[in-house]
C-alpha cells in the first residue's frame, strides 16, 4: 500500500457507526479524477525511463502505461465499493 493511499484511507475511515458522512463521499469522489491520471501517468515516466536506459524503446512504457491503466482501474474500483453506497 502506498504512503498516498494510507493517508486518505486514514481520512476517510468510517465514522463510530460504520457509515461515511457526505464530507467523506465528496472527498473520495473528488479525487477520483486523480486516482484515474496519475497511474498512467507514472507508468509512462518510469517506462520511458527504463526504455532509455536498456534501449527497448518504446516496449516498456507500453507494458507500464497499461500497469498503470490496470492500477488505476482497480483503485476506482475500491473508490466506488467503499463509498458508492
């Protein structure tokens, strides 16, 4: 787990009774937009990163800008599990 998605885990924790009050539900959707850029993103740095280094250009930051993709789903994925309700 990344430092990132602890600290807002640690936000957004469920109060007393088990349930998200709207402050928390508007929180995790706000950041929705970022939890869905950021990971390509990243994949395509680091990607073009490893590409340069070991020459594979441009294999590497196919496979991680679709890491990223895949990342980025299922963390929109827990987004929606834990406050779409």
């Amino acid at each position: 787990m990344s430092q990132y998605t602890a600290v807002v885990r640690g936000i957004l924790e469920p109060d007393k009774n088990g349930k998200n009050n709207k402050k928390q539900r508007l929180i995790a959707f706000a950041m929705v937009p970022f939890v869905l850029a950021v990971p390509p993103v990243v994949g395509w740095a680091l990607g073009c990163f490893l590409d340069d280094l070991f020459g594979s250009s441009p294999y590497l930051m196919y496979f991680f800008v679709v890491l990223g993709f895949v990342a980025a789903y299922r963390e929109f994925c827990r987004v929606l599990r834990d406050f779409g309700e």
